[in-house]
C-alpha cells in the first residue's frame, strides 16, 4: 500500500505544482498585457477598483466587468461538474479541456486584439473576460474535485501556512522532536511553481504578446490527456 499511496502523494504534488505555474503565468500575463487586470483571483481588482474611485485612469469597466463574471463562471462550473458527476462523465478531463478552451479563445481574441490601445477595446476586453472565466474555472473545480491540493491560484494563504510550517518545524528540530515534512512540501512545490510561472509569464508576454497564452493552453492538453489515468483518482466524484 506505501507504493500507491507514495504515487498518489507524487501525483498530487506534480498536478499542484503544475496548475499553480499556470496560475502564476496566466495572471502575470494578463497585469501585463491587459492594464493591470488580475485573471486568477479577484482579490486585486478589488484594490485597483478602490485606486480608481480616489484616482482615475478611465481603465475600470474591464475590471469592473471582471467580478461578475468570475462569480458566473464559479457558479456555472459548480452546475457543469454536478451534471457531470450525475452522468459519471470524467469531470476532472472535462474541466480540463473546457479551460483550454477558455484560454485557446483568449489567445485567439488577444491576436485579434494586437496592438492593444487601450482596455476597453472590444477584444482585449473579450481577451481579458475569457481569461478571468478560465482561471475562475480552476478555482472551482481545484476545491470541487481536488480540495487535497490547496490553493493553486492565490497564494497568500498558502505563503502563511508555508511560513507557519517552517517555524513549527524548526522548533520541532531544536527541541528534539521528530515532525514530517509533508505539509511544508505539500505548500513549498505551489508556491515555488507559482514564483516561476509568474516570471516566465512575464517574459513570455514581453517576447510574444497574447501568443504566450498558447503555452498554459499546452500544459491544459498535458494534463487532460493523463487526468484518465493517472489524475482521476485523486479527483472527487
């Protein structure tokens, strides 16, 4: 039993770690590209809305837009994996592929976008909206159907805990204690991808533009074709 559930441990963390680089990549590109637009959580565009109400630059309706429709796209995808999960379809591939989807709409409204003159022009805000419901997607399916992995899209959260764990650990240590590394590593591998996913986001938009959307669009391909095998069941049903 230690072989599998040491796979399933592996597993997990490479399909964390994974998902956090996309998140880390897909929002860094889209502050960049996008004036300032956070794609993966909306805790940012809170902030940015408050700057603009005491100091106005006359970008806010694409972040104003950006709340709703990550509220409909949550609420949507809590809808589409109940069905899924009634009918026994993999939810986890489906989930998958529908933000490669999202993501391949992006890259294709982003190119129709090129140049953008400003955020409220139809496609980069079309290029913005896409992006935000995909990355609203893996925030509900991630605590849907693999609440294991913790947090892939925000991570102040698992900065605190990561924090946490290490002082803990090190007192362990000083007083001669034995403690398992589990929970460090299981926060370590996220927030460490997310790091480079936003530093590779960065100087992939600065090279390709909204082309460099096309990468986490190749790691989305990735994972739906193993998430049969070997992702499902780490999935709920």
């Amino acid at each position: 039993m230690a072989a599998p559930a040491h796979a399933a441990v592996s597993q997990g963390s490479g399909l964390a770690a994974t998902l956090s680089f996309l998140a880390g990549y897909v929002d860094t590109l889209g502050f960049i590209a996008l004036f300032g637009l956070f794609t993966a959580h909306v805790t940012g565009n809170f902030v940015l809305i408050g700057r603009e109400l005491v100091q106005s630059e006359h970008d806010v309706l694409l972040k104003l837009l950006a709340f709703p429709t990550f509220v409909a796209s949550v609420a949507l995808t809590r809808l589409l994996l109940r069905a899924w999960q009634r009918r026994r379809w993999p939810a986890l591939r489906l989930a998958l592929l529908l933000q490669l989807l999202l993501l391949a709409g992006a890259a294709a409204s982003g190119w129709h976008a090129s140049p953008i003159a400003h955020a409220q022009a139809p496609w980069a805000m079309a290029t913005g909206l896409l992006c935000v419901a995909a990355m609203a997607l893996q925030n509900a399916y991630c605590k849907l159907l693999l609440p294991q992995l913790g947090a892939t899209t925000v991570m102040t959260g698992n900065v605190t805990q990561l924090v946490i764990e290490v002082v803990d650990t090190a007192l362990a240590v000083a007083q001669g204690e034995s403690k398992s590394g589990a929970a460090l590593l299981k926060l370590f591998w996220p927030v460490l991808a997310f790091a480079a996913g936003a530093v590779a986001g960065a100087l992939a938009v600065s090279r390709a533009g909204l082309a460099a959307l096309l990468l986490p669009c190749l790691l989305l391909a990735g994972l739906a074709a193993i998430s049969g095998a070997a992702l499902q069941p780490l999935a709920r049903n």
